[in-house]
C-alpha cells in the first residue's frame, strides 16, 4: 500500500454538529473551520503535502467528537463474523441455528435461514423488532427481547428469495459473535477491530454512554436534548468519531488484510444477486453488510464504491470507500440526514478523486421519445396499487387514457394525480402540467410475472443544493380484491379514524418523541387498513376480526419492515381495560378517545415499567402550569392538540414549568414502584 494521509474537515450546521473525515489519500491534505456556516465550511483551506497527526485523538482533530454511526454498523459486525469465517469458526452457507440454538420462528422455514442471508437481507424476516431500539440518557440492555419478538413472527419470503433490508438479521449476527467467542460483541469490536485500524474512540453504548466527547444533540427548533443511544447494537448501535469511522473504511482497501483475508473482502464488495448481464437492477444492489457496491457513475469513471448510511433519532452516518483508490470517507452528524451525508461524502470522494486525474459525472440527462398514445393492452393493468413513494407505502388507483397513465393517491385525504407520458422504449415519465419531465424524475416500467403485478422504476431526486440521487426499485403492486364479512368489516370500522398513541415503550424511548397513529380505511378498499402515521405507514390486509397482516411482495427493500397487528382488551396497571393494537415490531397502541383526563384532581401517577401514563388534559385545567416532583428515571412529555411535542423533561433547557395546552395530552413514564406527585 502507498503512504496514505487524511483528509479532516469539521465545521457546524443549523441542524448539528458534523464530522468528516477521508483517509486514504496520497496527496493534499485539506482542513476546514469549526463552527462556520455551510457555505463558509465548503471553502476548505489547502495544506500541501502535510499528514495530520493530533493529541487525544489519534488521527483527527482535537475536538472531534463520538457520534452514533447508525446502520454502518452493519458494516462493523459483519466484518466481525467474517473474521471468524477466516478463522474458520463460522460457516456462511450454514443455517443460523447452527451458532444460535435458541433461534426460532413460527414460520417453519427459519431452519433454512444462513449466515450469509443475515448479512446481505435475504433472510426473508420481517424487518424490525423495534421496542426500546432508541433511548435518551439510558443505556438499557435486553439481551433477550430480540429472540422472544422473532419466535412469534413469520416469514416474509422463502429464505434467500430476495434482498429486503432487514435490521433484525444483524442483531443475531451480533449473537453470533457472542455465541462463538463467548465475548461480549462490543469487547470483540474494540479488541479485534478498532485496535487493528487505530480507532481510539469506537465503542457502543455499554461503553461509551455519557461520554463526554459524544456529539450534542437537538430536537425540532434546535433545542437541546438528551444525548440518544442505539440499543440495537449489531444493527445500529457503533458510535465512533468520524476518523475512527474512516480507518475502519480503509480496512477495506484492495491488498489491505488487516482485519480480513482477500476472500472475505472480494465476498462482503460482491452485489448478493450478481448475475452478469441479467442481473435485475431494480432489486437491491447490496454486497454483505453495504447497502451498495456498485455506482453506476463511479463505474463509467473505472471507480468501484461501496457505500453505507446509517440514521438514529437525532444523528446520522455515511461510509463511501473507493477500495482501489484507497480512499475512504466518513460524514457523521446530528442533524440532517444519511442522504444528506451520502451527498457530502461523494463530494468529498469526487474532489480527491479529481487530484487523482478521474472525473465524476452526476446526473445526467435523458431524453425522452414520447409517444401519442398508450397501446391498449396496458389497459389490463388498470386497478388499485400499492405504492412506495417518498411518503411512505400508499394506495393509489392506477388508470389509463389515450396518452397518459394517471396514478390518484388515495392517501392524503385531498385527492392528488400524478400523470406519466408514455415512451417509445416502453416506459411511463411523470410530467408536470406541461407535458415536460418533472424535476423528480419516475421513469417506470410495469411487469407482470407469475408473482403478480408490478412498477419498476428508476427515479431520480433532487436535493437542493446538494445534488442528485438515483435509484432503482421495485415501487408498487397491483392488489386484489379482498372480500371481508359484516362482522369482520364492523370491527375494523370501529377503529377507523380514532387517534392512538403508543404505551408500551421503556420512559427514555425516543417513540415517544411522535407517538401517535391512526388507522385508515378507503371506501374502495374494503378489506385493508393501512396508516398514514405511526407503524411504518404499512398497508394491511384484513384477516379476521382481530388481525390484520402484511401482503405485500415487491422483490426489494420497498418491502422492508413488515409489521402486522392484533386488536386485543388488554386489563392496564390501574386496573381499568383498554383496547390496544399490538404490533409485530414490538410496540403497542391504545386509543386516545379511552384515555384519562388529566385535571385538578390528578396528585400523584404511579409508574409501571414499559407501560406510559397518558391523559387528555382536562378543560379545568388547561392553559395552566403545573410543577411535578419525579424520580430520576421518569420523564414527562407534553403534546399540543396537533400532536406535537411542547414540553420534555429530555430538552435540555426545559424548566420545572410544565404547560397544558387546551386539547392537548401529558404522558408520564418511568419504572415500577415510583410515582410522580403534581404540585
């Protein structure tokens, strides 16, 4: 390997505190200002021929601060089992049983799951059991909550059918390494990962909780909160700083076998579904661990990338490595988003890149041949759909005329069309007003096989002042009709439309930051609910009185994190009943029309661990201030009438003043045996 340098650039947004650091780089090194603007921050200073070498840090800057790398720790952890594939411990084709003996379903074909199918999404499990997944100020640990949530789910597909991002799969991975090693997974990392590429401050939230270089944090207006932390550490729950990050990507460097032979690399950079010329691009492009190893922009340039993001509550990671360059890039922040940091990291790439005589190209335009009319055997693939938009999973009813395909959403409460132009190469382009191609860009394509009915698409977003991404799926599914009796369809419209919040969350989970659900149904789709907020979004088919399940089958990670629900009459700590909608991944509603009210006569809650106390503020009482006396381990939120959050004991800055809005909710948590008196 050549002799490398850094590339560290640090400066503040309006959103958060980032860190970016390249390493790799055999050339200039550039370092930039603390605490600018973004635009400021872009005029990056140039230091010719300098490595950077600081106290406290190892590789970066002085102050560089720790940050959750979110789902990068995929990255982490397969890499971890892969260490043990070269030691010889671990097979990849072997099921997972094999090191996980606990491991069951209620769905027989969980014996076929391998190791392999954990690593690049392919196990078919439904996606994520998210119960206590994201905390503040609390490092809480249920070594046993994953394997109880998955022993009574099903499948989704036959194991290794198709790529779905799946976060559950990496947290058996980290059981895996646990299981094998008989070391707890965050000594492994710090032992046989971090140590090897020179991360001084790589760690999880069992070591690293309250640290007191961990990056601050804001909520919504910028308020300071509570610092949140990953519980779910194979799948998302490294923290690191950004240098340590990207002496982690640098391990991945063609010849570089630090942590990892040549065959476990080759393997992990290898797209799962790799088929030559007939490899379908619109399912996911994932290798093991990464989210991508192809970029159809860098391989024009004779440039391979493998790419991660990653995104908790409040903070937010990008991992690019170009592998034969010898560059890796790492953009953390809080604030913003993964897309986000995906854009700088490629900026940061494409400008290292550059020095090195290889130009990128983004986004390039395609024109289109229009067509003046839909040839009529489209005509068949009239009907309802569901769609995987920017919004989230949605009902839409899919129709034709002459020229136009017409998609009406039925979603948003207004009616809303988008309309697509048919090509002469056979696909439909969303328009605007005009007839013109749409800044956002859907080129879609229908295909019918024996699995059903479906949109391909390629679609290309704009992010102002950042740039383009492109992507290619599978983005919606025509649905049948699904007939339900009287008393089936009586029991589901008694829901319909009725506000829920969810209960079952430890007192420091970040769910309670948006809480509220509500399930939908469309006159012209009787037999499905769906949500348009809380629950992923998921449309359901109806099944029974009670239950409701996931149907959907798009052959990608448009079908990622599948939830079904259950009505039930659940009797609560007070003693009272309550109906409640419980959840696959863990979290369970009630009704808001069933609440409490809170008012004048309300002096003390009692608390109930993983049960929240929630009441309707009372007309007696609202547009008071009340104080409270609570334990330390107890919180109390707030919400206007419009659901929104004004008042947590998480903000920082909260005073001993809590407000209660007209029509608005309080909800006290906290554990079993403590209460908190209201003054």
């Amino acid at each position: 390997m050549s002799k490398s340098t850094k590339i560290i650039v640090t400066f503040a947004l309006m959103t958060g505190i980032v860190s970016v650091t390249a390493a790799g780089y055999a050339g200039n090194v550039y370092a930039g200002a603390r605490d600018r603007s973004l635009e400021d921050a872009a005029e990056i200073n140039e230091v010719t021929d300098k490595s950077v070498q600081t106290a406290g840090t190892g590789n970066g800057s002085p102050d560089e601060r720790i940050y959750c790398v979110g789902s990068v720790s995929k990255v982490y952890v397969t890499a971890a089992v892969m260490q043990l594939v070269d030691q010889g411990l671990v097979e990849l084709d072997k099921p997972i049983t094999t090191y996980i003996p606990d491991f069951t379903m209620a769905d027989g074909r969980y014996t076929d799951i391998t190791v392999r199918m954990l690593m690049d999404h392919t196990s078919g499990i439904m996606g994520t059991s998210t119960k206590n997944m994201f905390l503040y100020d609390d490092n809480y640990y249920d070594k046993d909550y994953l394997l109880k949530s998955l022993s009574s789910q099903h499948l989704v597909h036959t194991p290794g059918e198709y790529a779905a991002y799946c976060n559950d799969g990496f947290d058996l991975l980290k059981l895996i390494v646990e299981n094998v090693t008989g070391m707890d997974y965050t000594e492994y990392v710090v032992r046989n990962i971090a140590s090897y590429v020179g991360a001084e401050h790589t760690g999880s939230p069992l070591t690293l909780f309250r640290n007191e270089l961990n990056a601050p944090v804001t909520f919504a207006g910028n308020v300071p909160y509570d610092h949140d932390y990953c519980m779910s550490i194979g799948a998302g729950g490294i923290y690191a700083t950004a240098s340590d990050a990207a002496n982690f990507g640098s391990a991945f460097f063609t010849g570089n076998e630090v942590l990892l032979s040549r065959d476990s690399l080759n393997a992990m950079a290898k797209r799962w579904n790799d088929e030559g010329e007939n490899t379908d691009i619109y399912k996911d492009g994932n290798g093991l661990g990464w989210d991508y190893v192809e970029n159809l922009d860098y391989e024009q340039a004779g440039v391979r990338v493998l790419g991660k993001g990653g995104d908790v509550t409040m903070q937010h990671a990008h991992l690019l490595v170009a592998p034969d360059q010898e560059i890796s890039v790492a953009v953390l922040s809080t604030g913003g988003t993964s897309s986000h940091n995906e854009f700088m990291a490629k900026a940061l790439l494409d400008t290292v890149l550059e020095e090195q005589g290889i130009k990128i190209e983004h986004g390039k335009e395609k024109t289109f041949e229009f067509e003046d009319k839909v040839p009529e055997e489209y005509l068949a693939y009239e009907g309802f759909y569901v769609f995987s938009s920017v919004y989230g999973p949605e009902f839409a009813y899919v129709s034709f005329d002459d020229s136009m395909m017409h998609v009406k959403h039925l979603d948003f409460g207004a009616e809303k069309t988008d309309d697509y132009r048919f090509t002469s190469d056979g696909s439909f382009v969303s328009v605007d007003e005009n007839g013109a191609p749409t800044l956002d860009l859907y080129e879609g394509r229908i295909k019918a096989d024996e699995n059903g009915v479906y949109f391909t698409v390629r679609s290309s977003m704009q992010a102002a002042g950042l740039g383009t991404s492109t992507f290619y799926r599978y983005a919606a599914e025509r649905i049948a009709p699904n007939p339900v009796s009287d008393e089936v369809a009586e029991s589901w419209q008694s829901i319909r439309g009725r506000d829920m919040v969810t209960f079952s969350e430890r007192y420091s989970s970040t769910e309670y930051d948006a809480p509220f659900a509500c399930m939908y149904m469309l006159d012209e789709l009787p037999g499905y609910v769906y949500s348009q907020t809380g629950l992923g979004g998921r449309p359901l088919k109806i099944k029974d009185e009670t239950n409701a399940v996931s149907f959907t089958t798009m052959p990608c990670s448009s079908n990622r994190d599948l939830v079904d629900v259950k009505l039930e009459t659940k009797t609560l700590s007070g003693g009272s009943a309550a109906t409640i909608l419980k959840t696959t991944r863990g979290a369970n509603y009630r009704f808001v029309d069933e609440l409490p009210v809170f008012d004048s006569n309300v002096r003390e809650v009692s608390l109930h661990d993983d049960e929240a106390q929630w009441y309707a503020i009372g007309d007696d009482v609202a547009g008071s201030i009340i104080t409270v006396d609570r334990p330390k381990d107890a919180v109390v939120y707030v919400y206007n009438k419009y659901h929104e959050v004004v008042y947590s004991t998480h903000m920082l800055t909260a005073s001993g003043n809590i407000p209660l809005p007209a029509e608005g909710f309080i909800m006290f948590a906290g554990v079993d045996g403590k209460s908190v008196l209201v003054n």
